[in-house]
C-alpha cells in the first residue's frame, strides 16, 4: 500500500517545490509546529519532489517515475525515515545499533501495510546513540539510484537526553555541521524549544499550522470511509491535526495504550475536581518521576480531551463530545462545580503549558501536582 495524499499545507508545499526546482533549497530543514498535524507526511512528500525523475510542467512530481512510485510505498533505498523507538534489550553497543535497525525495519513494515497505522509503545520511544550511527552510516554511502539521499528524523526532540542516550543528540549535530553534500536533513518536532540551540542553528525553520476542521473531516470522510456527521465530529475535537484524529478512531493502533491514556486521563480530571486536597496529591504520586516524554504525554493529551467534553458539557454542546459514554460523568462536574466554558478554556492552556514542561526534563509528579491545583483552581473561579 501507499501513503495517503498530503492534505493541506499548499502554501509551503508551493515555496518548498519551488525552491527544489530552483536548487535553493536549505540541506537541512526543521518542520515544527503542533502535534499531528502532518509534518512527517509532508516531509516525505518533499522526498519524492526531490527524488522525482521527471517533474510536471507545474514543478510537481510525476507520480509515475520510478522513484514517484517507490517513495510513497516506503521503498525507494535513498529515502530514509527514522522516529524515536523504545530501548530494546541488549547486551552491547553493537547488538543495540542492530536491534534499533530491526525495530525501525519492524515499524516501516507495519507503516507499509497500513498508511493509518498510529504507533504506540509501552515503553517511551527515543534517540539512542545506537540510531544516530545508523542513520550516520546510511549518510556515508553514494547514493543508490539517483543524485541524492534524503533522511526524514521524526519527533526530533527526543533525541534531547531524557529517555535518549546524552550521546545521540550530540552525535547528530556532528552530521548537521558536515552533512554529505549529496544529503538532504528533514527534522520534524512538535516541541523545538526543547532541541538543542546548537541543531536548531543549523536547520533552516519552516512551520506547519493546524489544518482546518473541514480539511480534517474529508479527510477521514475519503480515505477512513467514515459518515460525515461523525468525520465533522471528530475533526471538530481534533484540533487541526489528522493524526490526532486518527488517535480518536475506534480501533486506533496500540488501543491498550491509548485505552490507559485514556484512564489515566480521566483519573487526573476527577482528581482536579475532587473536593479532598489528598485526592490530587495521591494523583501526582501515582505518575511515574521520569518518562515525560513517553506515555505521561499522551495522558496529557488524553486529558485535554476530557476538558473539551467538559466544556462542550458546560456550553450546552452535548453533541460534540468525543468520550460520549462518559456523559454522566461530565454532567456531574458541571452541576456540582456550577463549571463554566471560560473556566474550561483557561484549564486547556494550563495542560498546554505543562505539556512544554514534559517536552523538558520536568519531573511528570511535580507537573501534575501544579497542574492539578491550577485546574481547580479556574474551573472553581468560573463557578
């Protein structure tokens, strides 16, 4: 199977093409912007502009040329996809750098067989040092079949030492100052604050906007075959950014994983609206001390989820929750809390604000434990 088409973003996908064309564009470049929104799809699909054989009077890529065809379906030997992976067990060096590379195999297969295909672990995924010298020796080879490779680095930011060996980050702006002149850099990053100043001095910034509501909703009513009504629904809540809805979906890949975030960040909702002080004290102390980056950042986005019902609930907007089983629940916080929408809004900012905490090395218990303070604190303002 291939890549589902790029949705949106036209403007920069136009400078972008453009500046391929023309030879101008940057060695190595950082997508940013917020999560989900499609900053690894668009730089693949800058892989297949650059890798094109023939380009269309437009400047846009053929689509039938060999490499056209390869670079969606996840083929083409110059065109290298890397992502944060959990640390597999190994005894030493050697072994971790091949285990990294069966695992990243492991997931592009998975990514092959289905384009919808929503990663989730167990463990918190990251950059080892291991990775880093995959990805380095994959840049010192000639190229395979055309005049260049190109490395698309997802999620960058976990290559900042938490989960990720101190090493990796370190190693790879070793690459960004003396890449191969044959190499093209594509780094993608929800939270480049959190990147080294060193990398992010060195990658020329270009940022992806959330995509319109309707955007998200044709594409899950085209590609994932869903009604209408219920695509509106969940581009509604999906904030601009299709892999957020594909998260949202019935089914969604690593259901177990996302069921707990789930939980996690229902629990977390009813600790913030608890009368008992005791309540979010034992809610902070449940969070694992380190991994901010890994799971605690999905029940963070859980969370927010849980405070949009919450809101729909307290604006009189029953129809638009995307938890619609958890209704009772909702309605109960609104009555007994006389919860307010304003009070609402002001809450998502502060989850906002400790999701770049968790981007750091913030220790997850003391976010959680502000965070949850901060919460009641507006929702009992607005009451």
């Amino acid at each position: 199977m291939a890549l589902t088409p790029v949705y949106g973003h036209e403007d920069v996908r136009g400078i972008l093409v453009a500046a391929v064309r023309a030879g101008t564009l940057a060695q190595s470049l950082l997508f940013h912007g917020p999560s989900g929104v499609g900053k690894q799809r668009v730089g693949l699909w800058l892989a297949q502009q650059i890798m094109c054989e023939s380009p269309a009077p437009d400047g846009l890529a053929c689509g039938r040329c060999q490499s056209c065809r390869m670079v969606p379906r996840l083929e083409h030997p110059d065109v290298h996809w890397f992502f944060p992976l959990p640390r597999p067990d190994a005894a030493t060096p050697e072994k971790l750098r091949e285990k990294l590379e069966e695992s990243r195999g492991a997931e592009l297969a998975y990514r092959r067989a289905d384009p919808f295909h929503v990663p989730a672990y167990d463990r918190a995924p990251a950059y080892f040092m291991g990775t880093i010298q995959n990805l380095q020796r994959f840049a010192s080879v000639r190229p395979a079949m055309g005049s260049r490779k190109v490395f698309v680095v997802g999620d960058a930011e976990a290559m900042v030492p938490q989960e990720s060996s101190p090493e990796a980050a370190n190693a790879f702006l070793k690459l960004l100052e003396e890449p191969p002149a044959d190499t093209t850099l594509i780094l993608t990053s929800s939270s480049p604050g959190a990147l080294l100043p060193t990398i992010r001095s060195r990658v020329l910034p270009v940022r992806l906007v959330p995509l319109p509501a309707e955007m998200v909703a044709d594409f899950l009513e085209r590609e994932k075959g869903m009604a209408r009504a219920d695509a509106e629904r969940v581009g509604g809540i999906s904030a601009g950014a299709i892999g957020k809805a594909l998260r949202l979906l019935p089914g969604a890949g690593g259901a177990g994983v996302l069921q707990r975030q789930r939980e996690a960040g229902r629990s977390l909702l009813q600790a913030a609206t608890s009368a008992s002080a005791a309540d979010r004290l034992s809610a902070a102390n449940a969070v694992a001390p380190a991994g901010a980056r890994g799971e605690f950042t999905g029940t963070l986005e859980a969370l927010s989820l849980w405070l949009r019902d919450l809101m729909a609930v307290a604006a009189g907007a029953p129809d638009a929750l995307a938890f619609t089983d958890d209704a009772a629940l909702l309605n109960g916080i609104v009555t007994r809390g006389r919860v307010e929408a304003e009070g609402v809004a002001s809450a998502l900012l502060r989850v906002q604000e400790a999701r770049e905490l968790a981007s750091g090395n913030v220790n997850p218990q003391l976010i959680v434990a502000d965070l949850l303070r901060g919460i009641r604190g507006d929702l009992l303002r607005a009451g």
